[in-house]
C-alpha cells in the first residue's frame, strides 16, 4: 500500500514565494555585474534588461551613493541593499506563514 502525502497550500506558497525572491535576486545581482562591468546600454539586450530591473530596484535607488570604480563601471550600492532587502522580506513571510501554520 503507498501513502501519499498531500501537500499543504502553505508549503505551496511558500515554495512560490522562494521562487519569486530567488529570481528577483538573480535579477538583481546580474543588474549589479552589468553595472560593474560597465555595459553599454547601447545594447538593446542591456537597455531593456535594466529597465526591467529597474522595477525591483526603484524603492531603493539613491539610498547609497553609487561609487565609480576607476572609469571601468560603478558600484550601485542601492542594488546590493535592495537584495538584502528583498531576501529579509522572504525570510519574514515565510517565518510568518509557518508560524501560522504551526498555531492552526
């Protein structure tokens, strides 16, 4: 006899909700290496990928001055608070939703 385990919405969710941060951080963190890397937005591919992370970077533009790193790119510092962020942000509805969880 085989038993299957169904699986709870909230372990759905929060599977959901670390799909969603991961990209997000993937996003991001590619957005800091292009800007490191001094892309050209010339690029059609660059130019749109950096509008498109700029929606997950916008809240937190200009919190941290960007640093030039010797004419070669910049360092947005924005970005990396950003993905710190959005990684707490993660971290707390998923403890949030196990908590709930766990209480029911």
């Amino acid at each position: 006899m085989v038993f299957v385990q169904k699986k709870s919405s909230t372990s759905t969710f929060n599977q959901l909700i670390t799909i969603l941060f991961i990209f997000a951080e993937i996003v991001i963190f590619l957005r800091l290496i292009l800007k490191l890397l001094n892309a050209s937005e010339q690029s059609s591919f660059i130019h749109w990928f950096y509008g498109f992370s700029l929606y997950l970077v916008q809240p937190f533009l200009n919190a941290f001055p960007s640093t030039s790193i010797e004419g070669k790119g910049y360092l947005e510092l924005s970005s990396i608070f950003a993905a710190l962020m959005y990684g707490l942000i993660a971290f707390l509805l998923i403890f949030l939703i196990r908590s709930l969880e766990h209480k029911s």
